[in-house]
C-alpha cells in the first residue's frame, strides 16, 4: 500500500473543470437559480476562481470516501471503459470535439471558491464542496488559498456574505478571523434569510499573519495525518 504526497490541490480554474464545479454548485447550493456562468467569470480580470482537485486514479483501497468499506470510490473512479470500435470512435470524436474533454477530465473536482476583487477590498462570492467531501479540510484549504491570493493582490481587507443560519460556514470564516459586522436584511431571494457581513482585520499586519500562518501550519498537519490515516492509495 502506498500514500500519495497530497490528498488533494487547490489550483485556477480551468475551462475543462465547468462541468464538475456546475456540479458542485448544485450540491452546495441547491436553490441558486441561474446557475453561475463560471465561462464569463473566467473572463473577469477582477476575479478568481479556486478549485480543490485530486486525481482520479487516486482510489481508497477498501475505505471510501463516506467511510464505508469494499472497494473504490463510486464517486471518483471512472465507469469501466469502453472497448473495441466503440473506443476508438470515442476516441476520434474527443480529439474533433477538445471541449468534450472536459467531461473525461483526470481531476476529480471536490470543491471551488470565488474571489472578487472589488476596489480595496476582496469579496468571497462563494464557497462549496461536494457533501461527501465535507469536514476533510478541503474547504478551509480554499481559504487559505484566498487569503493568499488576496495578499497578492495587495488587498486589505476579505468580505463576505453568509446565511443567518449557516453555521458551518461561519465557524470556517471565525476560525480565519472573520468577524460579523453586520446583517442585510432579508438578503437570500429564496426564503428572504438575512446576511451577515462578516470581515477581516487587515491581513497583511504582523497580529493576523501570525495567526494565519500558526493555522495553515495546524492544517496542514492535520492533512497529513488524514492521509496516514485515512487515504491509503494503490499504485
Ligand atoms: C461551508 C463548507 C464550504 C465547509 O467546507 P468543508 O470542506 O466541509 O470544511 P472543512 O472540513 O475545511 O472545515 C474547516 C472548518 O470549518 C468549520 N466547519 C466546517 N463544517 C462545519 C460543520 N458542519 N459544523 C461546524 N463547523 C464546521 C470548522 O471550524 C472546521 O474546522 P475544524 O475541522 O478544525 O473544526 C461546506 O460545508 C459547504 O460546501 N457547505 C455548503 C455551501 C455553503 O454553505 N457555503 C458557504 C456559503 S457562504
């Protein structure tokens, strides 16, 4: 039995990972109508798009991802592949048609976060990963990864909008020194939920990067460890 080095990474997204995050989307957010147009989003210079990947080939031996035994993950393994001249036409059709291949992509996707910048500030439009995925860190490694990116953007401040009742996501925010500021009344269009505001102090003082950084290191060991001891791999 083997380990792998990461269970996941967080990279930009790209045009072949639509698909997937429209996936995600839906499972995290069952009532946004319409769904995002993460096409145009990668057109707008002003914002960042994160997504939460890990190969495919990357299977449990015998534990799967909900934590139930037998055999590979259904989620992320491939269907059994086709044969014969039903590949090869496959095939042919997939190199005549390159956004087809999104729908064959390597990378199973487990989550994604949306960055805006907006003047001064960066506004996290949303973050979501698959419910089978939750409570594995995937989540707070997107944060990480948007603090940093605001870092390099020279931002000072990261905001956002959450549900009243999303109690989830605002114990990640907390956890990252988001604090509530204030509400939107009757924000959320589908049961007219209030927001709250929640804000970052500035981030590039001394007082929140040691912070920051005592939690990314927590993090990552705790990854680690999640790796030793829950996601065997075979080669
Ligand atoms: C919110 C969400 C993105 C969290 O993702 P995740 O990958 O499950 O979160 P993580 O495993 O990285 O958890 C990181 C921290 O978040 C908090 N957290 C996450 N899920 C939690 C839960 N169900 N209950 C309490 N705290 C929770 C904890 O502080 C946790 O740190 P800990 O593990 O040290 O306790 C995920 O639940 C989700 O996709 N929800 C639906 C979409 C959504 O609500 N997005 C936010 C909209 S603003």
């Amino acid at each position: 039995m083997e380990f792998v080095a990461q269970p996941f990474q967080i990279r930009a997204i790209r045009r072949e990972d639509i698909r997937q995050v429209l996936e995600v989307e839906r499972d995290a957010f069952p009532t946004l109508w319409p769904p995002t147009s993460f096409k145009k989003e990668m057109q707008n210079r002003l914002a960042r798009y994160l997504v939460a990947v890990r190969p495919r080939t990357l299977m449990t031996e015998g534990v799967s991802d909900s934590g139930e035994t037998g055999g590979p993950d259904p989620l992320t393994s491939d269907p059994a592949p086709p044969y014969g001249a039903w590949r090869r036409w496959l095939e042919s059709l997939r190199r005549l048609l390159p956004s087809m291949s999104g729908s064959q992509s390597r990378e199973f996707l487990l989550g994604y976060l949306g960055l805006w910048k907006v003047v001064d500030d960066s506004h996290i439009i949303s973050v979501g990963v698959r419910t089978p995925h939750r409570r594995l860190g995937v989540g707070e490694s997107l944060v990480i990864r948007a603090i940093e990116t605001s870092l390099e953007w020279r931002i000072r401040f990261i905001t956002l909008e959450v549900r009243v009742s999303n109690l989830a996501a605002q114990a990640l925010y907390e956890k990252y020194g988001f604090k509530k500021m204030g509400v939107r009344k009757r924000y959320y269009r589908d049961n007219n939920e209030d927001a709250l505001i929640m804000t970052t102090d500035p981030i590039a003082t001394e007082e929140f990067q040691r912070e920051f950084q005592h939690l990314k290191g927590v993090h990552a060991e705790k990854l680690a460890r999640h790796l030793v001891l829950d996601i065997p791999v075979t080669s």
